[in-house]
C-alpha cells in the first residue's frame, strides 16, 4: 500500500520536479517509500529489483495513487550482479535523459554465525551490496562525467560502517566498503559536479529485512526499545524526507557524509546484533530454515 499524504513531507509540492532518480532495490521496503516520496513530489523516478512482478506492482500502485503530481515511476526488472544488465537498464533510463539522482538502496543480509557461512553464503551478500552497487554507480557514473551533468548518489548503509556488525560480518564489511566509496569519489567526482552522501538507518522493520535477520519477530512497533535512546524504531517518514532532502539541488554543498537516522541507538552503544552472542545450536538451526523459507519465497518470484 501506498503510505503518504503530503503532510507526512516536509517539502512544497512540485519540489522534485526535472527530477529523474533511480532507486536500486525500490519496489519493497525502504527503496519503496523514497520512490514514493520523489514521485508525489513530481520526479521521474525509476525501481529496479530481480523480482519483475513486483517491481511492476509498486510502480502501478504508487502511480495510481500518486500519479496525478506529475511525475512517473517506472519498474524495470535488472539483477545488479550483472554489469551486463545493468548497462541495459540505464541505456533504457537514459533515453529519456540523463538521472539527476541514484540511490544505492538494493541489498541482501540474514543473520549467520561467521564460522557457518560458505564462500557463496558470503557473496551472496557482497556481490549485491559491495559489487553490485558499485558497479551501478560506476555506470551511471561515467555517463555523468562524459557528459557535463551534474547528480546525487546516495546510499543506504547501517550504522555498522563504525562499530561493525557481529553475526552480519558480509553485510557490515560490504556497506563498510560503500561508506569508503562515499568518501573517495565525493573528492575524486565532486568537482565533475556528482556528489555523493549515505544515510545509515536504525531499525525500520521491513517484511524484507525482519525474516532475514529477526526471523519470526514482528515487524510492528514495539512498545518501547531500551535499546534506542528514543525508545523507538524509525518512522517510514523520517528516513523518506531525509533521502529526498539529499537528493535534492538545494543540498548541493553536502559532500561526502554519513547521517545516521536511528534515534541515536549507535552512540548508546551500538553493537549491531551482539545479543545473538547468547544463541546455541539450536537457536541458529531454526534461524536458518526460517530464513532459508524467506529466500526460497522470493527466488520463486525472481523474472531475471
Ligand atoms: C548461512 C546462508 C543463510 C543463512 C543463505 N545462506 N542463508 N548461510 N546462514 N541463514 C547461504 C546458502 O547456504 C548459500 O550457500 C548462499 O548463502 C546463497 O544462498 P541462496 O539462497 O542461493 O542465495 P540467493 O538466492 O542469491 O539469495 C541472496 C540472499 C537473500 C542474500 C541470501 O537473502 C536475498 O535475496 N535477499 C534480498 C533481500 C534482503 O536480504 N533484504 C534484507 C536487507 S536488510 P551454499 O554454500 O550453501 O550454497 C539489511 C540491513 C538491515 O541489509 C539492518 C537492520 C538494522
Ligand atoms: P528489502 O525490502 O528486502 O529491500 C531490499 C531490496 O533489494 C529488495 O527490493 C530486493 O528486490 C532488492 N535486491 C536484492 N538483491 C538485488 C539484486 N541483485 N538486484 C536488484 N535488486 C536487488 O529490505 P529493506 O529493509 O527495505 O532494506 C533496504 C536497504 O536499507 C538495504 O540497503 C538495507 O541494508 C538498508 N537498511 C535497512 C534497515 C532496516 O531496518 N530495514 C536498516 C539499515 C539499513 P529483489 O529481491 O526483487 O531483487
């Protein structure tokens, strides 16, 4: 369901307006709710992911229910561990014109003891997170220096880039590794007018994230996390206005940085999934057929 009105934005209407932006990852999750919140602010915005149904579905769903502000959002099926099709995408995009924005967005993550995982468990993680979304954006990236034109790239991390993820070391070492690119090329591309910031999410429950890494726990609010300074998990809205605020001209100075939006949780002490340290054998065999349920639901909805 679409989940915005525009009083949950922080923006005029029409802010986004010339606006064209791809968002990896876009059709579930976060991905979804930052292509919501630039095409009811009237950008042109693309959503990638493997599963082809679903990144159609959002962008039917998010088009009937925000269409009439003037933007367009667009599904296209693509696997971003192929350079390939990858290529083919933004080929496609960019006959409409230059994007103006990406957001590095699309990932893969379950929760694993590190001496369990096999070589193809650990790239199954980092060929989405670490390869894949550099490969996006040195595709876009080389259009945009060959022709002039001026973008934002941001990427979604967690606050594990500064304290490390125990139990999700692929994933923590893979968004380490973007955190670094982030820095690197918002000096070697920011004077070729590309910038580059992330953002690093506290929890927001995702169907997506949750099976993968709080198998069989609710994606709905808790009544309070003493974990999280401000007791909470993150509202959609929050981490929404945010990504638009980044992507957008009038934030042009912001260079090469790392905003956390997790109510503080980090500077509590943020240990990432630490408590699983407790977990026995058994504990993880059930973790890993749960987890094993969730992948094989969505593989048999992959069209690419
Ligand atoms: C150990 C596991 C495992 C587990 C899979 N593997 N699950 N190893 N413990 N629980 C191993 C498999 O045994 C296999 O290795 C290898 O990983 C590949 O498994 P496949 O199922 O074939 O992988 P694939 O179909 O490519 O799926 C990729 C995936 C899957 C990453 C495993 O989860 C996925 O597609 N995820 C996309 C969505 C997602 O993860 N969203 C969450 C993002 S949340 P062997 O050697 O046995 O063949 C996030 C941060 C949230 O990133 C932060 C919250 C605070
Ligand atoms: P999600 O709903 O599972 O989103 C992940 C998306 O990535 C899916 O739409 C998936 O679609 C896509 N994807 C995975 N592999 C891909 C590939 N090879 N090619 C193209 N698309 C691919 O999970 P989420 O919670 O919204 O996570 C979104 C981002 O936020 C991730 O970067 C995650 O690390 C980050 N994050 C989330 C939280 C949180 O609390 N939810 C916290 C911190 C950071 P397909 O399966 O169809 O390909």
């Amino acid at each position: 369901m679409a989940e915005f009105a525009m009083s949950d934005l922080m923006f005029r209407e029409g802010l986004m307006k010339g606006q064209r932006i791809l968002i990896t990852g876009g059709g579930t999750g976060l991905g979804k709710v930052m292509a919501e919140a630039c095409l009811m602010l009237g950008a042109e915005v693309y959503i990638c992911g493997r599963r082809g149904g679903v990144v159609e579905d959002t962008a039917k769903e998010l088009m009937d229910a925000h269409g009439a502000a003037g933007g367009k959002c667009v599904g296209v099926a693509c696997d971003i561990r192929v350079p390939e099709a990858i290529h083919d995408m933004l080929d496609q995009v960019w006959a409409g014109g230059a994007l103006t924005g990406l957001v590095n967005n699309a990932a893969g993550n379950f929760i694993s003891r590190t001496e369990d995982l096999s070589p193809r468990g650990f790239d199954a993680i980092a060929n989405i997170v670490f390869r894949g979304s550099f490969f996006v954006t040195l595709d876009a990236g080389k259009r945009w220096l060959a022709e002039g034109k001026h973008a934002s790239v941001v990427s979604i991390l967690t606050t594990w880039v500064w304290h490390g993820g125990p139990f999700t070391v692929p994933s923590a070492m893979s968004k380490a590794g973007l955190n670094v690119m982030t820095q690197s090329l918002a000096v070697e591309w920011g004077n070729r007018g590309v910038r580059f910031n992330a953002i690093a999410p506290g929890p927001f429950p995702t169907e997506g994230a949750w099976a993968r890494l709080n198998p069989g726990g609710s994606t709905r609010p808790e009544a309070h996390d003493p974990t999280i300074p401000l007791g909470r998990n993150g509202d959609m809205r929050e981490l929404a206005n945010l990504a638009v605020y980044l992507l957008h001209p009038l934030s042009a100075y912001v260079n090469g940085q790392t905003i956390a939006i997790d109510g503080g949780s980090h500077l509590q002490g943020g240990g990432g999934y630490s408590r699983l340290s407790s977990w026995g054998d058994a504990e993880w065999e059930q973790a890993r057929n749960a987890i094993k349920s969730a992948n094989e639901k969505d593989r048999a909805q992959r069209t690419v």
